[in-house]
C-alpha cells in the first residue's frame, strides 16, 4: 500500500536514446491510489518515424499500428496534464524519464512530476536476494503474473505499478514502517545498498 498517489509510466520505442533519434510508440500512464490503479491513460504513438523490424519482432508494434495511431503533439500532452504534479515511477525510471522529457521539449513543453521513483533500484534494495532484477524475473519472483504479453506498455506498467505496490505492502509488514510515501521511497532509491537495512530500522517499528 501507498500513501500518496503515483504514477506508473511505461514507454515502448523505437529504440534506447532520444539522442540518436529514437522516438515513442506506445506509452501507458497509471495513476496508483491507496494500493490500487485507480485511472489510467494509454495510446500508440505517431512520431512519424520508421519501426526496425527487431522493435516489432519483440513488442508486436506494427508501423501499420503507429501510421494509424495519434500523433505524439496529441498524445504527450494529454500525458503531462494526466502526470501532472504527481509523483512518477517507472521500472529502469531513467529510460522512460528522459524519453519523457526529450518528446515534451521538442513540442516546447516539460513534465511537471514532482519526483522520480525507480521501481527497478528499489526492487534491488528491498529484496538484496533476488537473482534478477528485469521485469519478468523480478515479478515472478513476487508471483505477479502478466496479464498480457510482455514489452507492451500498459502490460508492462501494470504489472510495475504491482511490484511497487507489492513493495509498499513488504515494507509496512516486514519493517513496521506506518507511512510508505515518495520521500521514503526516493531515500531508498538513493541508498547505498548496505546501508539499507539499518535505513528501514530506523524508520519502522516492531512487527
């Protein structure tokens, strides 16, 4: 469980860098509340740029599903006004920030989220035991199972925004900690790994 409202966000693209040109194809946004994802908003993109064949090959995105899909001046900003001031979390949070703010700032606009929670790094500092930290691995691990195919965004953020509310869930039960909110979890984020367990001490109580 969480105590504030987040955002679980998701791109799929052409590729790993807007700055060798690579673009979006599919984003999913979910906006997580008292545990659960209360709203959502998710839409294939248009950037007017060529699909490699190996982007489809693994996330079945067709340059027939993004010639047909909104264009990214429709669909990033109905994405920053969904985030807006909202705390943002993704897996690997990084990657889907900076695609976030390279396609704001070519259509003159910037993100408003209040910060930045990465799924992936907070999975590695509270279960130091896990042989794998990707997407797949790390939910099976936790027995969350994918609704659908992987390497789609909405599937993809679905089953992230479970981890980090499975996280929330571990951190009340396993540590005492009565408030789960974005400070607790940046300062995790951004804790070297072995000062982790003395961190979580500190800030729970006896269970």
């Amino acid at each position: 469980m969480l105590d504030q409202p987040i955002i679980m966000l998701d791109f799929e693209t052409t590729g790993l860098t807007p700055v060798q040109g690579d673009r979006i194809t599919e984003v999913a946004a979910l906006r997580i509340v008292g545990g659960e994802v209360v709203e959502r908003y998710v839409s294939l993109v248009n950037c007017g740029v060529r699909i490699p064949s190996f982007i489809t090959g693994l996330t079945g995105i067709t340059q027939a599903m993004v010639d047909s899909a909104p264009p990214v001046a429709q669909v990033v900003p109905a994405l920053l006004d969904f985030i807006g001031d909202d705390p943002l979390s993704a897996h690997n949070a990084s990657f889907d920030e900076k695609f976030l703010c390279a396609e704001a700032a070519r259509l003159g606009l910037a993100p408003r989220h209040a910060a930045l929670v990465c799924s992936l790094k907070l999975s590695r500092r509270v279960f130091p035991q896990l042989r794998s930290y990707k997407l797949g691995d790390l939910s099976g691990a936790l027995g969350i199972k994918f609704g659908s195919a992987a390497h789609r965004a909405e599937a993809d953020a679905e089953v992230a925004a479970q981890v980090l509310i499975h996280i929330g869930r571990h951190l009340r039960a396993s540590h005492g900690i009565g408030r789960v909110d974005t400070d607790l979890l940046v300062s995790l984020n951004k804790l070297a790994a072995a000062k982790v367990p003395q961190f979580l001490q500190k800030r729970g109580q006896p269970v």
